[in-house]
C-alpha cells in the first residue's frame, strides 16, 4: 500500500512539473515574439509610394498598387501590382537596417504591357535592395541600394 502511494505521488508530482513547464515554456516564447515585433521595425503592411520608375505615378490609378508585408517569422508577401508574391528576409540582417529579397516567388498572371512594365520595375527594385530606413514619425519604409533610394512604401494602418 504504501509503495502504491509513493507511486501515485510520484506520478501526480510528475504532471504538475510537466503542466509547469509547459506553461513556462508557452510564456517565453510569447516574450520572445513581442521582443521581435519591437526589434524589427519593418513588420506589418506596407503600401508603394514612389518608385524611380518614371511614369509610376501616373499608373497607380489604373489598379491597386503594389504593397509588401513582413511578419514576425521573416515572412514577406505582397502584391506586384499584378501578381502576387511571397518569400522571407532575414530577420537578424533586419534587425540592423540590412535586406535581402532576391529570391521571391511570384505568380505568372499576365497584365497589360505598361502593368507588367511597372510590375518588372518594382520587382527589380526589390531585387536591388540591401538595406532600408524607416522614418517612424511618418510612416515611411524607404528600400535602399546604397544610398539610393529604389522605392518607399507608406505604413498601412
């Protein structure tokens, strides 16, 4: 009798260290997420303001305009103004101002000539890109090649 309590407590002690655990283990990662969301300032969506493209301006009326979004995980989709697309960054290179989306899938949907022109230019800029600014106080994501800027991006709200 008294072997079989010691074993049923034993195994009572064992799941509530386990339960205890689990609910420690739940609660760091949570600490661990928001401190990403906090660190790297480019998560959340993003709408295209300028590009270098000249006549980009003028085509925004035509349909929606392209727009990115990166998650907390190092996630990147988004629309190229006719296609969709999706890949990741590096969210340690982020961390530092750094980026890298050269390899991002696309849909093939085709669209008219000047769409799929303007759709080439703004993926051409993302492929350029190595690092970005964020001026917070305006909402503004700038994507640079050195110290040229390719493109901003206004934060969706």
């Amino acid at each position: 009798m008294l072997s079989r309590s010691l074993s049923l407590a034993a195994f009572i002690s064992f799941i509530v260290f386990g339960s205890l655990c689990t609910l420690s283990a739940c609660q760091s990662t949570a600490t661990m997420r928001e401190g990403n969301d906090q660190s790297v300032p480019l998560i959340g969506s993003w709408t295209l303001a300028t590009m270098s493209e000249p006549t980009f301006s003028n085509s925004l009326s035509q349909g929606a305009p392209p727009s990115l979004k990166f998650d907390e995980k190092g996630g990147v989709t988004g629309f190229s103004g006719v296609n969709r697309l999706s890949g990741g960054y590096d969210l340690g290179q982020a961390r530092t101002g750094r980026i890298s989306l050269g390899h991002l899938a696309s849909t093939r949907m085709a669209g008219s000539p000047e769409a799929m022109r303007i759709e080439n230019a703004f993926l051409t800029a993302l492929s350029q890109a190595d690092s970005f600014s964020i001026d917070g106080g305006n909402g503004i994501l700038a994507l640079k090649r050195g110290k040229d800027t390719l493109v901003t991006f206004s934060r969706n709200k």
